[in-house]
C-alpha cells in the first residue's frame, strides 16, 4: 500500500514545500546538507513533518545516519515495514 | 622628511602598538582571569551575582582594552544608536569584520550574554571567567540554539555574530542561519548592529602586523529592533522564516556597511543614518 515509489512522491512534496526546493533538484543522490542546503535544525522540521505523514513515531536516532534524499526515503520505508510487522 | 616618510614611521609604530595591544591582551586577560575574575566569584552570595558583576568587570576591561588602542593611535571610532543596546533580552546581531568586534561590542552592551568561541572552554585560565559571565560556547545545532534560547528567556540580552567567524574580505557576507533559528526559537526583538572598519584592520586571513596604511577608522551602528510579529509574516514553515530573516539581514548588512564607506569617501553622502532608520521588515 506504501509503495516505495508513492514514500519518494511524499518526500519530495515535503522537502518542496518546506524549504522551497526546485523540483529538480531533489534527487535521489542529493545530499541533504551539501546539494540541499538543509542544516541539523532543519532536519528536525524535516523529521515533524514525516511524522505527520507516515502517523508512525519518528526517533531523530533513526535519521542519524541520513545523508541524501534516497537515504531518508529508506528511511522512511523502514519505518512503515517495522510498523507492518508489528 | 615628506609625507610619505611620515606616513612609513606612523605605520612602523602602529605596528608595534599593535604587537603590543596583543600581548597586553594575552597576558592581561590571563592575569585578570586568575585573579579579578575568581575573586568576584568568591565574594559573591551566588551564580547570578557573580554573572553580574563579572559581566561589568568585563565590560570595563573591554572598554579600557579600546580606550588603550585608541590612546596609542592604533584606531579611532564614532558609535551611534548605543541607547538602544539597552533593552533586556534583545537578540543583538552584527556582522564581524574584525578580530576586535567582540571587544567593542563586549564594552558597548550593558548586561549581556555572548556567544563565543568554544575553544576558549578548553583555555585552563579563561575556561572559567566565560563559564562564570553566562557565555556560551558557539556549539553547533539544538544545543547551540536552546542555550541561546534560554538565555534570552531569563530576559538577558545576547550577542551573536551570524557569520560565525569574520568576514572573509572581497566576499559577500555569509550568514549562517543560526541566528535566526535563536530568533524564531526565542522569540526575541532582533537589534541589528553593523560594524565598519575602514581601511580594513585585523581581518580573517591577515596577520596582526598588516596595519593598513592610514589609521582605521571604526564606525558602530545599532539599528532599529525587529519585533517577532515584523519576521515572517504568512509564511507557512519554520525553515523557510529562517532563511527569509537571515536573507534580510545579509541584505540589511551589505547595504548599510556601502552605505557607511559611501558617507567616508564622500561626507556629503547621508545616506548612512538614514538607512539605519529605515526598518528592513
């Protein structure tokens, strides 16, 4: 039902909308803080606003590892599996 | 002897003033941070008083450190706008030039918090003057944001330089988004300070023996306070708030620092203190 292509669609919409990226420029490959220009307290209304979407609890923890948009997609994906098996 | 010989020996001796502004500063702070500094704290009933009065004894340093430059012809300066550094619990941004801004700032802001560099938490003499004065150490991310945060909540004011180090000379001013993070986190009135240093004097880069061929000249400006209700008005996200202030005050900044350079080369110009009265937002 969470598709991991429907996960990258809400992805790019959130990071779009909150820090007014170009469409174009959120790629799988980009990096967040170096291609995206997204700082540590910005992760942090990133990691609000995916909490909102997926309704699942998000620990910062588990975004510590995140560099690239990719990243946060299978991040993302992890968590919606954990919850399925649950 | 022409000018230009004059010119050679005033810069020798500027030179030398300011090799030994330096040491006077390295020695002289190291002196007053094992004896002055633990002496207030020792006399005092608790952490606030001490904050207090090390905070003025600061103050005071700061001032007699520009008094002694200023005496041995090493700089001159003009302030304008100092009454309303006054306010409690302002955040006060500036940009920073120069290795002495926080010098001048330090002795031009009654009671204030300061964001400075965290490796003077490792400095066995200075550790403790900067723990006992409030300061705080220029961390990175949630940490840095709520100790700035919640120094403005007790009603403190505090300075932070955005830049996070000086200038980089012959580039655009760049800002890091903190400062605006401790804006919207805080709450607080922005109070924007904008710091001119001209011919340019102890930059990043430099070294302390590159004194300028004429006498530096500063010139401080405290501008208008920014209420909260004045940053980000309608739009939706946090994210786009910060960057939104921070755009503004780089903007804010670059124009004000032309304007005062304009005003020097050519003192018909005014539109220096006017610019400082027009409110960015």
């Amino acid at each position: 039902m969470h598709s991991e292509q429907e996960i990258y669609g809400q992805v790019r919409r959130v990071l779009a909308e909150l820090f007014e990226l170009p469409p174009e420029k959120i790629v799988p490959t980009a990096n967040l803080y170096t291609d995206l220009d997204i700082d540590s307290l910005d992760a942090i209304d990133l990691i609000l606003e995916l909490k909102q979407i997926t309704g699942r609890k998000v620990q910062p923890e588990q975004f510590r590892h995140v560099r690239t948009v990719g990243d946060v997609v299978a991040a993302v994906c992890e968590l919606m599996r954990d919850e399925t098996a649950a | 002897m022409g000018t230009h010989w004059r010119g050679m020996l005033d810069r020798g001796s500027r030179r030398f003033g300011t090799g030994l502004s330096f040491v006077v500063f390295g020695v002289g702070g190291t002196l007053l941070s094992v004896t002055l500094f633990p002496f207030l704290r020792l006399i005092s009933p608790n952490g606030a008083v001490a904050q207090r009065r090390i905070g003025a004894a600061m103050r005071r340093v700061m001032g007699l450190f520009i008094w002694f430059m200023k005496s041995l012809g090493l700089l001159t300066y003009e302030l304008h706008g100092l009454e309303r550094l006054a306010r409690s619990g302002q955040l006060i941004v500036a940009n920073h030039p120069t290795l002495i801004d926080v010098v001048f700032m330090v002795w031009l802001t009654p009671e204030a918090g300061c964001v400075v560099k965290r490796a003077l938490w490792r400095n066995p003499a200075l550790r403790w003057p900067v723990i006992w004065a409030g300061y705080i150490p220029n961390t990175e991310g949630v940490q840095l944001v709520q100790d700035c945060s919640r120094v403005l909540e007790s009603g403190r004011s505090l300075l932070v330089f955005p830049e996070g180090t000086r200038t980089v000379p012959g580039q655009p001013l760049a800002l890091k988004r903190g400062a605006a993070q401790v804006a919207l986190a805080s709450g607080a009135d922005v109070l924007p300070v904008t710091i001119v240093c001209d011919p340019p004097f102890l930059t990043k880069g430099s070294h302390w023996y590159q004194v300028p061929p004429r006498r530096p000249h500063f010139t401080i400006t405290v501008g208008q306070p920014i209420p909260r209700e004045r940053y980000g008005a309608g739009v939706q996200s946090h994210p786009l708030v910060a960057r939104e202030l921070t755009a503004h005050l780089a903007t804010y900044f670059t124009r004000n620092i032309d304007a005062v350079l304009n005003e020097r080369r050519d003192p018909a110009h005014e539109s220096a203190r006017d610019s400082v009265r027009t409110p960015i937002m």
